[in-house]
C-alpha cells in the first residue's frame, strides 16, 4: 500500500507542536517570557486533536474491534513505559532518600488514571502526571468506545461521538468528574468525527 504524503506531513507537524509545546513549557519554568506564552498556546490549540484526527482517519469502525492488536500497539507499550517509570521512580527517591512507598504510590496513580495533566477534576485524587504517554491510554478508550457506539441500533459513529461529548459535559457540571485518562476533554468527539472522514 502506497503512503499518502499528506498524512506523514500533518503527523511530521504534529510531532513538531508537541516538541514546541513542551519546550515551551521548560522555557517558561525557567526564564518566563510572552513568546514562550504564545508558543505554548498555539501548539497545545491543535496538536492533540491532529493527532486524535489522523488515528480516527485510519479507524474502521465498521470491522470488529481488534483486541489483540489494540491492546499490544497501546496497552502493552503503555503499560511497559509506566512500569519503567516506576522503577525509575523508585531508584531516584533511594537515591534521595526518600520515601519509596510514597512515590509508588503517587507515581502508580498517575500511571492508572493515565493523567496528562493534574487537575482538581479527577476521580481519585492524583498529584502527578504520567507524562506523554497518557496519549496512548486514552486513544485506546477512545476506539474501544467508539467501536462499541457504533455497533448501537441507529447510532452512527458521528453521533456517538456527540453524544460522548454530551455525556462528558453533563459529568463535569453535575458530578464534576471527568474521563478517565487526564486531559483528554475532547479526544473521542475529535477521534469519532474523524472517522467519518469529513
């Protein structure tokens, strides 16, 4: 199968908004400045939801929902690079003579809710983030979803997407939870449009 240069293209920018992004934000930690500011702002406005679009675009939700090859592509890594951090974790906190079990426990909580950022919004209280890798957790809630949506009598994928963001709205006002997997706002509309291949 031939590649289509287009999507390698929006992936390649996409790849750059989050370098950008992210050093925009060590930038500001350690030399505050307004360009780092806006930066940061206009990387974080697009980058993840091209990358929930350029999944989504690849997406068949029509076919059935492929366990094996979802759970070793996003579960399996995710899982590996949250352990590794675990034990990195506990390395660094013997070497500062620190309290091992706390940072497990701090570390393993961010690691099973999968939060990309720290919010006062979560379910269960979370004090860190996992770092990037909460991406790969919440794509694969996302598909699983949105298989599941669209195997529903009369439900195109489209509006169970809607419908997801419905859902995820009426959480955070009256029971102010939100998904699992962090910042994740809104992933599976973006993710669920796209399969529609507008």
């Amino acid at each position: 199968m031939q590649r289509i240069r287009f999507f390698d293209i929006a992936k390649g920018i996409a790849i750059l908004a989050v370098i950008l992004g992210h050093s925009a934000i060590e930038t500001n930690l350690f030399a505050p400045h307004r360009t780092a500011q806006v930066v940061l702002s206009i990387c974080f406005s697009f980058h993840m939801p091209l990358f929930f679009i350029l999944s989504g675009y690849f997406m068949h939700p029509e076919r059935r929902f492929r366990w094996m090859k979802e759970a070793k592509q996003l579960l399996f890594t995710y899982v590996v690079t949250a352990l590794c951090v675990l034990v990195g974790v506990t390395c660094m906190a013997t070497l500062d003579h620190e309290s091992r079990a706390i940072a497990l426990r701090q570390w393993g909580m961010a690691a099973i809710y999968g939060s990309g950022d720290i919010s006062n919004l979560t379910l269960w209280r979370v004090d860190l983030r996992i770092g990037a890798i909460w991406f790969l957790l919440a794509l694969f809630w996302a598909r699983l979803l949105l298989h599941c949506l669209a195997r529903l009598p009369y439900t195109p994928v489209l509006g169970g997407a809607v419908l997801c963001y419905w859902l995820y709205f009426l959480a955070l006002c009256v029971a102010a939870l939100e998904y699992p997997a962090g910042n994740v706002r809104g992933s599976i509309p973006v993710f669920g449009i796209s399969c529609q291949e507008i």
